[in-house]
C-alpha cells in the first residue's frame, strides 16, 4: 500500500509541475499578480508530493520520472497553447526523454 500512494504521489507531482511551469510562461515573469501566485503554489505543492513519493519509491526513479515526464508534459502545453513545435532535434530529444524513463521505469530497477 505504500507504494501505490508513492505512485499517486508521483502522478501528482508530474501534474502539478506541468501546471506550475505552465503558469510560469503565463505570468509572464512574475509580472502578473494571480499567475505568479498559482505558480508558487503549485511549485509548493510539487515539491511536497515529489517528497511524498520519494519517502516511498526509489530516489533515482521517482525523479527521474518527474522530470522526464514533466518536461515532455510542458512541451505538449507549449504546443497546444502557444503553437510552439519543436523542429527534428527537440522531437528526438522528447522522445530519448521518454525512451529513457521506459528504460528506467523497467530496465533499471536495483532490487
């Protein structure tokens, strides 16, 4: 049971990263009051559940899930919101992120 509350966890902060990196483009700089406000908050509350999962799930694995799939999250919010598409180098780049968390998420387990 622990370690299905590391996954959702896990989850949450992804999701949480996604929004908070995602309102940090919107308050352009933090010169808009509410977006700024909602970023530090969600920063906050991503980094309270990223310290959840990790008290459960291996230190390497836990983060680098986060932040591969963070990264990718916020690429797919720049290319739906803003119409910014990545050319050739950063599609491969998103996609070695991802071939790399698979490789860590099945291939790279200790125990």
């Amino acid at each position: 049971m622990k370690t299905l509350f590391g996954y959702f966890f896990l989850i949450s902060a992804i999701a949480f990263g996604i929004v908070c990196n995602s309102l940090a483009k919107v308050s352009e700089g933090f010169t808009k009051l509410t977006p700024s406000v909602f970023c530090i908050l969600f920063m906050c509350v991503t980094m309270f559940c990223i310290a959840k999962a990790m008290h459960s799930l291996p230190v390497g694995f836990a983060y680098s899930t986060y932040s591969g799939l963070t990264v990718t999250g916020v690429v797919l919010f720049a290319f739906l919101k803003y119409n910014q598409v990545p050319n050739i180098f950063g599609i491969i780049g998103i996609v070695l992120i991802i071939i790399g968390v698979i490789m860590v998420n099945y291939l790279g387990q200790l125990e």
